[in-house]
C-alpha cells in the first residue's frame, strides 16, 4: 500500500508543479503584453 500512495503523491506533484509551470508562463505573458501596451501609444487621430 505504501508504494501505491507513494506513486500516487508523485503523480499529484507532477500535476501541480506542470500546472504552477502553466501559471508562471500565463502571467509572465500577460506582464509582457501589459508592457507592450503601455510603450507602443497609438498616434492621435488627425
């Protein structure tokens, strides 16, 4: 039995550091396009 909940704590811990890897890419994308946004300004309209 403990080999079956060993193995089953390894899967779960794979699952969320997979999923905290997911976050960290997500939210540095969204910083980047937040910082793009704020460099480029749109010309004004003539």
């Amino acid at each position: 039995m403990s080999d079956d909940s060993e193995k089953a704590n390894e899967e779960r811990r794979a699952k969320l550091v997979k999923a905290g890897v997911a976050v960290g890419i997500g939210s540095a994308a969204i910083v980047a396009a937040l910082l793009y946004a704020s460099k480029v300004k749109k010309k004004p309209r003539s």
